[in-house]
C-alpha cells in the first residue's frame, strides 16, 4: 500500500488524538473500600481460633485496606501466631502489626491489612489512665492505583464506661493526624456511641461516614444494637461516602464489620 507523507501527518495526528482523547474519557478509579473488624484476639465467639472463619469475612468484603482491633501477636492464647501474618497470607493482603501493650507471652494491639504496599508506616501510642489498658494508632501511607497518595489509620479507643479515656484519646487523635499531609482515613472500634463527648471530639474536624438519621449498627454481631465501629475521614472535602454496609457473623467476631466505599475528589 502506498502512504505519502501528507497520509502518514494525518494518521501520526489521528495517533495522537485518540490517546489525548482515550485520556480524557477513562477517568481514575478513585474509590477504596475500607473495613474496620475486631477479630476478638483471633478466639472466634466459640473459642474455636479458626483464623479462616475471621479471614473469610475478610474476602467477603473485599477491601482495600482493612483495620483490625484485638490483634495478638505471638501470645500464647493466639497459639503464638503472628495473626496479621496469618491472615495476610490467607487474604492475599500485606500486613503490619503495631503493638499497644505487650501481653501473655507476645504483644497486643492493632493491625492493617492492604492490597498497597506501603511508602511509610508508624505506630504511635495514645494517652491513658495507669491501670488502664494502654492504646495505640497504627497509620500507614501509601499509593492507590489512581496515583494518589492517602494515609490510612486504625486505631481501637478504651472501653470502659467511664470515658476518660477515650476523650483523651480522641483529643489525641487529633492533635496528631490533622496535620497530615494527605488525604487521611480512620477507621477502628472507638468503644462509643454517635452524639457521646469522644466521637463529638472527633466529628469536629472528621467527617464520619454512618448516616447521622440511621447509622448501622455493629455491636453484638448477633442481633447487633450499639453502632461503636466507625470510617471517619479528613479534610472533609475531599472524600465522598459512596456505600455503607456491615458484615454481622456471629461466630467470627462480636463485632459485625464496618464496611465503607469511599471516593478520592479531586
């Protein structure tokens, strides 16, 4: 076939065009799915320590990032598992672990699992009572497959009745991670309700993903009648709630898992 040179303009433009054009018309997936579970030290509400039944809520959601709260490490309950390890690999997701206390024999506290790898992590521990049962935040940074660089951070706030600490560790929470330099979300069991003084202290700056008229309800998994597990996010702009669900199994946990989508604005 004969091409001249006026052809080859025309056909190298045409090139150029459609790959401007095909640019421009396939926008980013900008959406995460992000769920926050307490696992319940891996014991299942049986006892059983059947670490698949946990791992199969897991892959039921489907995630991009998950939190998990009452995570052992290497403890002798746990059988001395590293259980982010364990359910990481039975996930198909990278984990890390970070301790808020040491704990029969191994450690105790937070984990998250990926489907990013991870450009930093960090654990910081968060203020508490002497008696009490320490806390921490575990945040990592990384890349989503868009090309956007988010923060990502699980925490597990005190659970008992008198708030103390938890408001101290709200106020924390804060102090902390609003200074971050991108688009942050937290996600964990804060061990309190819509409306009380810590989530009041941190739903001045984060926005919360649960509808404010009828938020869904976590705890127990079993006929569940408390919403204590939560997806917050900040700036506030700069993310939008696209789905809310929870996963309620009795026998993997006594907390349903919180499921969110959210989507990155530009």
């Amino acid at each position: 076939m004969f091409v001249n040179n006026h052809s080859k303009a025309f056909i190298g433009l045409f090139f150029v065009s459609s790959l401007i054009f095909g640019q421009q018309t396939q926008p980013k997936n900008k959406r995460v799915k992000v769920l926050s579970f307490n696992i319940l030290h891996g014991a299942t509400t049986t006892g059983s320590f059947d670490l698949d039944i946990i791992a199969n809520v897991i892959k039921k959601a489907d995630a991009d990032f998950v939190s998990l709260q009452e995570v052992d490490y290497k403890t002798n309950r746990a059988k001395k598992y590293d259980l982010p390890s364990q359910l990481g690999v039975r996930v198909k997701m990278a984990s890390i672990f970070g301790r808020a206390m040491y704990y029969d024999g191994g450690e105790y506290g937070e984990a998250i699992l990926s489907k990013h790898s991870f450009l930093s992590t960090r654990n910081v521990a968060l203020p508490y009572t002497k008696g009490n049962e320490p806390r921490a935040a575990l945040e990592v940074t990384t890349v989503l497959k868009s090309g956007d660089t988010i923060s990502f951070i699980g925490t597990h706030l005190d659970h008992l009745e008198k708030d103390t600490d938890r408001v101290s560790q709200a106020t924390a929470l804060n102090a902390l991670f609003l200074k971050n330099k991108y688009p942050t979300i937290l996600s964990g069991d804060l061990n309190d309700v819509p409306n009380s003084r810590s989530i009041t202290i941190l739903e001045k700056y984060w926005k919360a993903s649960y509808n404010k008229i009828k938020p869904k309800k976590t705890y127990p998994s079993e006929n569940p009648s408390l919403k204590i597990d939560y997806v917050l996010f900040y700036p506030r702009e700069k993310w939008k709630v696209i789905r809310r669900e929870t996963i309620c199994d009795a026998i993997a946990s006594d907390h349903c898992g919180y499921l969110v989508t959210l989507e990155l604005v530009d």
